[in-house]
C-alpha cells in the first residue's frame, strides 16, 4: 500500500462511525476540539512563527502572509466559528421529499453524508479547522492536505482536532493530514478514487487548474476569483467609489475580492479620479486600458490581455472604461471565473439585465462582492466558493457536504 492508499484506507474505517453518528455526539466532539484549540494557543503560534520565519526567508508577499498569520485573537476566532457550527443545523437525515405511492410504498428522499472527502487547500491554516468541523458535523470523514508553507501551523491543529475527537469516542482517523507536501503524494491523493468519494480543491488558479486536469475522483472546484465590479452610466457615486473601495482593499488576498473595474464611457471622467483618489489611500496599482490612461495619467500601468483574466489577490486592480452595460456584460463573460460580480447601478431595467444575463455564482446590484460568503448569507461557515455547477454552486456549507438517499417502505409490493 502507498502512504496515500493508508490513509484512506484508514479514512474508511472510520466512515461508518461519523455517518451513523448523531448531531450530539458530533457536537461534543466539536465542543471538544474548539476548546482544545483555545487551551493550546501557544503551541499553535509557536508552530505559525516557524512557518512566517520561513515565509519571509522565501520572499512570499505581505499580502499572503497576513493569510499564512495566526493571532491569539485569530485562533480564538477559529475556536468561535468552531462554536458557530455547533449552533448549525444538521442536514444529516432531513427529509427533501416525501410521497406515497398508489401501490402504498412511501419514499422518503434524505441526506446522508457524502463519505470520504479529501481537501487540497493553501496557505490559510484556519481552513484546516474549518473544513475539519463541517466535514464533521456532516458526517464526513476527511484527509487534509494543506500547502508546505503552512505545514507547521497545519499538522498542529490537525494533531489537536485528532485528540479532541478521540476523546469523544470517534477514532482519530476521521481527520488526517497528509503531511508529505511532494507533487508526487498530491497526485496520488487525486486518484485516490478507490477510498475517496470527492476531492475539494481550495486555493489559486494553478492549483485548481492542476487538480482538474490530474484527478480521478469527482472534484468540486472552488476558490478562484476574477470577479468584477461595472459602474453604469446611472450609478451614484459616492455608493460607486464605496463598492470599489471595500471589494478592493477590505481584503484582497481573498477569492471575493474585486480583481477588475469597469466603467461607463459617459461617466468615466467624473468617477474614475473619485475611485483613484480612495485606492491610493492604499497604493492600490492600476492596470488600465488605454481610455483610463487618458483620464488618470502616468499612473496607470497599460493592462495587458492576461491583466483581465488574473486574479490579482493584491492591491493591483484592472480597469476597462466601456461603451455601456452590452460591452460590460461581455467582458465579463470573455474573463470571468464565475464567481461574484456587481453592477453599482440606479437603473432598474439594467440592474434586471445584468442579473438575468450575467452566469456567475453570486450576482449583485449595488454590493460588495465582499459578502459572497457562507457567513454572510446566513448559511453558517462554508468549505469554499463553488464556481462550477455541479453538485454546488455559490458558498458550500453543511448541506452541500452531503447527498441524498431513497428510503422506501413497502408491505410486500412487487412489480
């Protein structure tokens, strides 16, 4: 058996155990590992320390080491979203559908967990808790494989969930970190179709990319981001500059945030200085076509084709000026990733047009694209953003982490 073929073999072992589990006994077990998480704050930020000492040493960006960063403040935030899950509802066993047949037989359509599921994640740690505790709370099963910049902080908090879920009577291979980071261990881990039932990649581009084209288990895909933000001719500005500012800068090492602007042609002279002047309150680097050159300056660096399609995951932002709402919704469909996009618009008929037309995950009109998060809808934490279509799209929380079952009760029917 290879390392990978163990572990999931291991990782099926324990399948029954969570899946027949009740929401109690999962509970426990998450109480369990968010105060274990708490009583080891110093441990875990020793851990992290190697891992920024060495993210510093490889020259990885402020931006994505304030990803790779963990707080005391930060882990009592993971060990309250680990609380925040508790308070979830169970989707296991909850019934979708329900009918009787006019032979007598009831089906009952249910969700069970989805089984075994492997997660390929970077550079954030608190993503090893998250998406430990709903794989969980759902009745998965899960094998972890975090990225080697994180390593450190990664195998800590899995040894501690591993504890605290013992503890509680569930055998500690429920959770399992693959701790060989080699590409070789990774794609032994996408083929693992054997004792895998669904494989999720969180992270940038490359990675997606490289899980797509290199798996044999069934991937949900989740994470990029290249979502746009278009101020119509009949935006309000100061809403505009707010929208562009807040997707921009709260954040922008995250998949949500806005990575290209677009802007109407008759309102490109009036709006854009009003959105450069709030970007360079944080230096925020524009790539412009040629238009925005014009009415910005020097300052804008010329964008080039790929500018369009990155994801920028900095504070670097591309800016196209365009003839109208047409042309706004077709370069959004030539270089989206599908994930968030928004319209800051006072016109109803186009803020109709550009939900209707626009096939992304999240669609806005006039809101951040910011708020395309499980947390923010009202959904609870979520394993990831789904920019495919199948088995779910939008913020995966607990439901998307299961499937459904029949369940039919007969009294001898025959056909």
């Amino acid at each position: 058996m290879t390392y990978i073929e163990t572990l999931g073999a291991n990782a099926k072992a324990s399948e029954k155990a969570l899946r027949c589990a009740s929401t109690q006994e999962k509970n426990n077990a998450l109480a369990a590992i968010a105060s274990a998480i708490e009583e080891n704050t110093d441990n875990i930020l020793a851990a992290n320390a190697k891992d920024l000492e060495a993210a510093k040493e490889n020259g990885i960006s402020p931006v994505m080491q304030d990803r790779l960063r963990l707080t005391a403040e930060r882990i009592k935030g993971i060990a309250d979203g680990v609380r925040d899950v508790i308070k979830l509802e169970d989707p296991v066993g909850s019934a979708d559908f329900c009918s009787v047949r006019p032979n007598g037989m009831r089906i009952t359509k249910v969700r069970v967990p989805l089984g075994v599921i492997g997660i390929i994640f970077e550079s954030r740690p608190n993503v090893t808790v998250d998406a430990a505790v709903l794989c969980l709370k759902a009745g998965n099963v899960v094998i972890l494989r975090g990225g080697k910049e994180a390593y450190n902080s990664n195998n800590i908090l899995c040894s501690i969930m591993r504890d605290a879920i013992s503890s509680c009577g569930f055998p500690a291979d429920a959770v399992q970190f693959v701790d060989d980071t080699t590409r070789e261990v990774t794609t032994q881990l996408m083929k693992c179709s054997k004792y895998l039932d669904v494989l999720i990649p969180r992270g940038g581009a490359g990675l997606i990319r490289a899980v797509k084209e290199n798996a044999s288990v069934p991937v949900i895909e989740t994470g990029v981001g290249n979502c746009h933000v278009y101020v119509d001719e009949s935006a309000d500005y100061d809403m505009a500059v707010n929208i562009v500012d807040n997707g921009k800068t709260q954040r922008p090492s995250v998949c949500n945030a806005v990575e290209s602007l677009l802007v109407h042609e008759k309102i490109a002279d009036k709006i854009l200085p009003l959105i450069k002047k709030r970007l360079d309150e944080h230096n925020v680097e524009i790539r412009g076509c040629k238009r925005t050159a014009e009415i910005l300056g020097e300052c804008v660096v010329p964008a080039a084709e790929d500018d369009y399609a990155k994801e920028f995951l900095d504070y670097i932002i591309s800016v196209k000026v365009v003839s109208g709402i047409d042309e706004a919704i077709e370069h959004i469909a030539r270089y989206s990733t599908g994930h968030s996009e928004c319209i800051v618009t006072n016109d109803l008929a186009n803020a109709e047009k550009f939900k209707n037309e626009v096939d992304s995950a999240a669609v806005y009109v006039n809101a951040s694209t910011r708020f395309t998060d499980g947390g923010m809808f009202g959904f609870g934490a979520e394993i990831g953003i789904s920019t495919q279509k199948l088995h779910a799209r939008g913020p995966m929380g607990l439901r998307e982490l299961t499937s459904m079952k029949y369940l039919i009760d007969g009294n001898g029917q025959i056909r």
